[in-house]
C-alpha cells in the first residue's frame, strides 16, 4: 500500500512539474532535455490529434524507442509497437476481432460473464479487478478454458512494461516465458476455435490475412494487450466510473432512472441504450484517464504550426495534462458527464483522446464500453442503491483519483 501511495504521489509530483514548464515556457508543447534524450513533451490538443491522425510509419510517427523496447519484453509483435505493412495487417486483424465500430457480435455471452462476475459483493479496486479478470478470462478464452493465476500473471507482467525494463530489463524472463508458453497452448486447444469468445473469432480471421503474418507468434502476441484491456485499464475505467457516479446523489438519481427506463440489465439492447451512463464512463475518463501517457517518435522532421519536429525525437503524449487544461475549458476539473450527451457540445472536440484518436483509436473502445456499462447497471440494481458521499462528491475533483482509500 504505502509502495502505491509513493508511486502515486511521485506522478503526480512529475505531472505538476512538467505543467509548471508549460506554464514558465508559454507554450503547451515543449522540449525536455532529459540526461542524454531530448523529448518533446504535447500537452496541447491540436499537435496531439495530428501526430495520432495517421497510421504508424516508418515516414511519419511510429511507436516510440522506449515504449517498443518496453513492449518487446511482453510482446514484440503486439499492435501498439507495430508500422507500417505490419501495423495495417494487424490492425485489421484486431478489429475484426474487436469488432471495432459496432456492437460485439457475443455481447450477449459477454453480458452472462459479467453477470457471473459481480454476483458478489464489491468493496475495494482489487475486488474489481479480480472480477474484471474474471471476464476477461471468459471473453477471451472462453467459459473454463484457462487458468485462474492468468489474471495476476498479466497484470504483474504489463506491471513490466515501463522505462526500467526498456533501459534495464527484467527479472521476470521465466515468469513471462512461462506465461507465453500458457497462451500458445490456448491458441493451439481446439475448444477455442469453436466458443464465443475473443480466440474463437481471431481463428476465423486469420485466412483473410497476409501471410507474412499468420505465425503462431504474431497472433500469440496480440492476446497480452486484449487481456490486460479487462484487467488494467477497463477495470480501472469501470471502478473510478462507479465511484463517480456513488459519490454524487443528483448524477446516482438520473442513471438509476435511466437503467428502470430502458428495461432489463441482463438484455444486451439495455446496456447499448444505456447512454448517461456511457457519459459519466466518458466524463470519468476524461478526469482520470486510463491510459495517461503515450510514446511516439517523429521518423522523418514535420512542421505543425509554430512547431518544429526534428527526425528523430521522441514524443510523450501527456493526457493528464491535455485533459485538465482550464485555459481551454474552464470546467476542466469539473465533472460534468451530461456534456457528452450534446453532440453539439465543446467537449467532443476538446477531448478526442479517451481512447485515442485518427488512425489508431483504440480498436475495443467499444467493447469495453459495453462491459463497463453491464457491469455498472447490474451492482447499481443489485448492490448499490444509495449515494455514499467522499471526496469526489464536490467540484472540482482531486488531480489524482483516491485509489487506495476507495470503499465501495
């Protein structure tokens, strides 16, 4: 516990400090000379939304050198560090999987998985992540097919993926062989080809793909990243969302109201309708987002603007920065989820990397929405009915999300 109050309170320290150089440079998108690198730190919407519009190329912006070197570690094939021909095969190939754009075609199953999952009571952020690995290993694998200790394997090992294992490596080499090992054997069991899960649909999609490709390990290797989607990110989504919406009385009233209108939790046409709902997951999203931070490196120089981008540097995207900037919204550090239900509303435009943006938005922003949704309609109808004030309740919200003290 105290580990994970250090290390919260040491990134929030780094964020406040790289915003004060934002502030004492005048701009929101600056140079940081760190030890032998220079990175250039994007706070600002508009230089974002460029670097991210197009896909990853070896002409353009790629995956950056530490974030590749941390990946390689886990899995060096996996989309988030692919470009090029690569990125365009697996890209494809992960949102025919995903289902990306539309609703799931097992959102029905994976309805039943979450259901299953929280029929006990939560109480704290471990609570729901063992739940959400739960469905995970269900959504993935299918119903039984694999090992209950594969939800603390992946989170120990993405607990890898950082600077230290990309400038010193890791200790864990047996842990995550052994981990490798686990997945191809699941890939290899004929009862995956044949359920409504994740590896169900990525065996039938792997004829339509270039056969460059079609290795065991380039497919093995997209599996880390869908797993981790439940257990890390989406859970962590889905618990700030709930206290959220816990923590406010008059927001608790209307999504109680909107889950009585539009019929049955346990029907997968509820939860798509479940629209206020999707707005705070949004709104909570956008206060503490998931995923904080992402890596890039410029391939060749650009120009955006007044800024210049030299071949070679490397890009930190910083969303907690971009998210919370009150010289472009004065009710940044507000929570205000009824704005996402205006698509007319400055939001949209000022937001546009929850789940990142152009070419490579998230491919599961869909789905993950869906089991969030689920999830929050069935412990809102089953084991919470009145609001429990703290310190979310009142505007404007904490910088960083009180995880360790979090009671539901």
């Amino acid at each position: 516990m105290m580990g994970r109050l250090r290390r919260v309170a040491a990134s929030e320290t780094i964020t406040k400090w790289l915003q004060r150089q934002t502030e004492r440079q005048g701009s929101k998108n600056i140079i940081l000379n760190l030890f032998v690198r220079r990175i250039l730190l994007v706070s600002g919407v508009e230089l974002s939304r460029h670097i991210l519009a197009d896909p990853p190329t070896s002409c353009a912006y790629a995956a950056g050198t530490l974030k590749k070197k941390a990946m390689d570690f886990l899995a060096p094939n996996a989309l988030t560090t692919s470009q090029d021909d690569q990125w365009r095969v697996l890209r494809a190939y992960n949102e025919k999987v995903l289902q990306a754009g539309s609703h799931h075609v097992y959102q029905g199953a994976f309805l039943n998985h979450v259901h299953e999952a929280f029929a006990q009571p939560i109480r704290n952020m471990p609570d729901v992540r063992q739940r959400m690995g739960q469905v995970m290993l269900a959504a993935v694998f299918g119903e039984d097919n694999a090992p209950n200790h594969l939800i603390q394997d992946v989170q120990r090992l993405f607990a890898q993926v950082g600077l230290r294992t990309a400038l010193l490596g890791s200790k864990l080499v047996d842990e995550r062989d052994q981990f490798q090992k686990t997945l191809e054997q699941l890939w290899r069991n004929k009862a995956s080809k044949r359920n409504h899960s994740l590896l169900g649909l990525a065996h039938e999609a792997v004829p339509e793909m270039d056969e460059r490709y079609r290795s065991e390990e380039f497919l093995v290797h997209q599996i880390p990243n869908w797993m981790f989607t439940f257990t890390g990110s989406g859970s962590d989504l889905l618990a700030r969302s709930l206290a959220m919406i816990l923590a406010r009385p008059e927001i608790m009233k209307v999504v109680q109201l909107e889950i009585s209108k539009q019929g049955s939790p346990t029907r997968a046409q509820t939860i798509n309708r479940l629209d206020f709902i999707e707005a705070c997951i949004m709104e909570t999203g956008r206060l503490y987002p998931p995923v904080s931070k992402t890596l890039h490196k410029a391939c060749q120089r650009d120009e955006f603007g007044s800024v210049e981008i030299v071949a070679g540097t490397e890009i930190l995207h910083l969303f907690a920065l971009t998210n919370r900037d009150i010289e472009l919204d004065t009710r940044a550090n507000n929570f205000l989820p009824e704005r996402w239900m205006d698509e007319h509303d400055s939001v949209h435009q000022l937001y546009p990397n929850l789940f990142l943006s152009g070419a490579r938005a998230c491919p599961g922003r869909n789905l993950i929405l869906f089991i969030a949704k689920a999830a929050i309609a069935y412990l809102l109808s089953n084991q919470f009915h009145q609001a429990k004030k703290n310190n979310l309740t009142d505007d404007p919200v904490p910088f960083t999300f009180p995880e360790e003290v979090l009671q539901f």
